[in-house]
C-alpha cells in the first residue's frame, strides 16, 4: 500500500508550521547562494535545474493551495493527481525570480489558510487515489515534507565556496 505522506521521511524535528512557514526565506538563500550562473544549469543530464525546481515547488504550491481548499469546501473529495513532467513542460523561460516571487506569494496564502483553518479541519478526510484516504493535516504535513525534499536537493547545488544555507 502506497503512503500517505511519501514526504514524511524528510520532515526534521521542527514543528510542520514551522517549516512551511520558514520555506520562502530557504528558497531565497539558496537561490542567492546557488547564484546567477548556475541558477539555470542542469546538475546532471535529464535533472532539473534549480531554477526549474523552484517552478516545480510553485506549481506544486497551486496543486496544495486547492487541494486544501477542496478538502475544507466538500465532503469526500477526491484530489486529482497531476504529471509533474508534463507541468514541467511549461517552464522555459521562466526565470528563477519569477518562480520564488510566484510561490512565496501563493505560500503566504496558503499559510492564511492554514492558520484560519477551523480546529476540525484537522481531521477531515480526504481520498488520494493513489495512497487512500488521508486528512487536512496529512496534507499540510506532506507540503513540509515536499518542502525539505527539494530544500536539500537546492543545498547539494550550492557551490562549495558559499557559506553553508
């Protein structure tokens, strides 16, 4: 059986709110310490480069901001998985400054959300149609885990001589 969370290993010991919360400023740091010219260069053939992971990280922030939002409207709601390959397709062109300020904004409205969110959202379930019923917290744990995945995949392509992010 699939997980529920398959983000849930990345999670460290800080609080979930914590994390999602302090993401935006990560991201910001490790772009500035990857720098201009690598920003847009593939660390290896066929991965993406940071500037299209910081794509992928908005993208995937509109996917999480109506998931929630669906989760909180209707009852039973199933979400609809997307092909992140196929989303990718869209980035060229798009500049890493472009993607941060996209999801840095959407973060921000999703974290009103959250916090706004009534006690009894915890709870409420919500079907995945590949790893099953989950809940509103489930979800906000996996953006932290999803988080911290590609937080660490940025730190590996920090250039040595920059201070640790």
């Amino acid at each position: 059986m699939p997980e529920l969370n398959p983000y849930a290993k990345f999670i460290d010991s800080r609080p979930v709110p914590e994390i999602i919360a302090s993401t935006p400023a990560t991201l910001e740091a490790l772009a500035e310490a990857i720098g201009p010219d690598r920003i847009a260069v593939a660390p290896a053939p066929g991965k993406w480069t940071p500037a299209e992971i910081l794509c992928h990280l908005a993208d995937t922030e509109v996917a999480f901001g109506f998931r929630l939002r669906q989760t909180l409207a209707e009852d039973h709601h199933v979400l609809q998985p997307f092909d992140q390959e196929k989303w990718a397709a869209t980035y060229h062109g798009v500049t890493a400054r472009q993607a941060l300020a996209a999801f840095t904004a959407m973060r921000e409205w999703n974290l009103i959300l959250i916090r706004n969110a009534p006690q009894s959202a915890a709870k409420k379930p919500v079907t995945h149609p590949e790893r099953g019923t989950m809940t509103f917290t489930t979800l906000v744990e996996t953006m932290a885990g999803h988080d911290l995945n590609h937080i660490s995949q940025l730190q590996k392509l920090v250039p040595v001589t920059s201070a640790k992010v």
